[in-house]
C-alpha cells in the first residue's frame, strides 16, 4: 500500500513537472564602439524580460507585456520602477505651422495665463473673449500746451542746419543730378548686364520650394530647414543564412546621417515582440538615430532579430547578437515578471 502511495505522489509530482510552461530563454550580447554588454532575453506567452547579466553592477531590467500594452522599467540602485507605453511617444521636433522651432512651454495650470504661449494666429475658443489691452496714454483731460513758435507751416521749406553742423544746404530730398553709375565688367567676363540683386542668377526652383532671400540668392527647401527625418522603413532582400540554426533573411535600412543598418531577421511568432535593451525612452528631439528607433522597425514588420550590424559609412559602430536559444522553467510566474513589492512607482516623463 506504501509502495502504491509513493508511485502515485510521484506520478503527480512528475505529471506537474511535465505542464510546467516552458519559457524561451534568448542570450545575446550588445556591442558599442568598445562597450559590451551581455543580455538575457525571456519570453513566455506575452510577456517578456530583458536584463543585463552583468553582476558586478545594479543595471536596470525591462518587463514587457504586448497583451496590457505597457513596459516597465525596474531601476535596482534606487529601487524604483516606472511605466510606459509599449512604443515611444510622438517625436516633437517642432508644432504646426512654425517648421524648426521648438514648442514653447506652457505654464502649469492656474499659473499665469493659459493657452499657448506665441504669436496669437486668429481668434481662438478662449481668445475670442479676452478683453482688448488697457493703453498706456495719457490720462482723461490732459492737453499738452505747445508754443505757436514751434509750430512749422507744411508749406514752408524746411529750416537748414546750424553753421558747422551737419551737411549744407536745406533739409530733405536731394533734387540734385544723380549718383554716377556702377562701371561694367568687360566683356565675357562675370555677370552681364548690370551689377546687382537683380542681376544675380535666380538659381534652380523646384516646385515653388525655393524661393528669393538675401541679395536674390535663392532659399534652401522647407524641408531641408526643418530637420526632420524621412519614416524610415526596411528593405528586405534575397540573401539568406542560416544561423543557430534557423534561416534569417537579409533586410537594409539608411538613414541621412550616413548610418546604416543590415539586419538578419526571423519571423517573431515564436520569439515574441522584439525590444532593444534601452532603459531610458528614445531621445524625441534632434536627428533620429537608428539605435533609438531599429526595434520599432523590426515590430513593424513583425520580425526577430538574431544578428544587427550598424555602421556609419565603412566603419561598424554597433552590433546584436543572438548567441544561444534555450527553454527554461520559472518558478514564480508572477513574480518574475513584476517589479518588487518593496519598489516605489516614479512618475512617467512629462514632456
């Protein structure tokens, strides 16, 4: 009978052992210039935890949930964790209708006036009632006395300049001949026909996107004043290989700052969403770097990444690597996939 009891208690415990989920365990290392960090990647269901595996140091691990649409943010030094959406806010380089120019910032709320702060453009909901400016003039009834004396007739020629003070002769236009002319180049030689603005070439226009400015030389583009980055997006090619075995295909992204990107991908189905150890958010203002914004790329197009190579122009600046595939169990689901009950929540950026 104990013999019965035994086999039995131990055929639960091993048919327990045998649903236990399994998470899919990803080791890869991140290489900057001459930074190298080592990173663990752990994904069940849909939720996932990036880590630094570094021991010597309290570096700071990500806790990803697509399902609840958030990551987290666990800062060990300071014991604090913070929450935020899955994909970065909307870059803010600069507001409607004043291309290049950073937003001004508002006051807080019941302090000073509100609205926006700039150049009024037209009657707004809340401008529309202000009351006009009170003027600065002068007080009701006041009537400044001026002597007739200082008082001159229209009609009459303006009064000259003392003796040995200013130019001779009355004041006002000159109705004298007029200035010599500017001497022309000679032949074949420099622009023809008149030194000045008007003779400058007008320079090339492309679709009314150029434009005069100083001395008739032509504007560059809006679009070149307002440093803003093109939606960048990836191009997938033929090449293939295969690496821990798993067959990745080759996909390319340029940027304008001369970085590019070459990436060999794998469908996420079975990886999950991929994320880059990052964490502070993406910086929202200045040129977009591939480093801050390649994970988003690979989410939209739903693909892993097992080996990244960035470089600027011939030189490699930066490289991602998937090293080991692996399962694991884990213990304490809930846990492992939450922040400490002991850590305090800090408030989400502002701006």
């Amino acid at each position: 009978m104990q013999r019965l009891l035994a086999a039995s208690l131990l055929l639960c415990a091993t048919s327990a052992l045998a649903a236990a989920p399994q998470a899919l365990v990803l080791e890869a290392s991140w290489d900057r210039f001459s930074q190298h960090t080592d990173l663990r990647y752990t994904h069940l269901g849909t939720q996932t935890r990036i880590e630094s595996t570094a021991t010597d140091k309290p570096d700071p691990y990500l806790l990803v949930d697509t399902a609840q649409d958030q990551r987290i943010t666990v800062y060990r030094h300071n014991s604090s964790w913070r929450c935020d959406p899955l994909e970065p806010k909307p870059r803010n380089d600069s507001p409607a209708g004043a291309p290049g120019m950073p937003a001004m910032p508002q006051p807080p709320p019941g302090i000073g006036p509100q609205g926006q702060i700039g150049p009024r453009t037209g009657p707004t909901a809340n401008t529309a009632a202000l009351p006009p400016t009170p003027g600065y003039g002068a007080p009701a009834g006041y009537s400044p006395s001026i002597p007739q004396s200082a008082i001159r007739d229209p009609q009459s020629p303006a009064p000259g300049a003392p003796a040995g003070i200013g130019p001779r002769g009355p004041l006002g236009p000159r109705t004298g001949a007029a200035r010599p002319a500017i001497p022309q180049l000679p032949p074949d030689f420099g622009p023809q026909g008149g030194v000045g603005a008007s003779a400058l070439p007008a320079g090339p226009a492309t679709g009314g996107a150029m434009g005069a400015g100083l001395g008739g030389m032509p504007m560059p583009p809006r679009s070149a004043m307002q440093g803003r980055e093109a939606l960048l997006s990836l191009t997938k090619t033929e090449e293939t290989q295969t690496l821990l075995g798993r067959t990745t295909v080759k996909y390319t992204v340029a940027s304008r700052m001369m970085e590019t990107l070459e990436v060999w991908a794998v469908p996420d189905t079975d990886f999950g969403a991929f994320f880059a150890y990052r964490p502070q958010p993406p910086h929202r203002f200045g040129p977009v770097d591939l480093q801050d914004h390649w994970d988003s790329l690979l989410r939209r197009e739903h693909l892993f990444p097992l080996l990244a190579i960035f470089k600027q122009g011939d030189r490699e600046i930066a490289r991602f690597t998937v090293t080991k595939i692996d399962h694991s169990e884990i213990a304490d689901i809930a846990a492992f996939f939450s922040p400490p009950l002991a850590y305090y929540k800090s408030p989400p950026d502002t701006f």
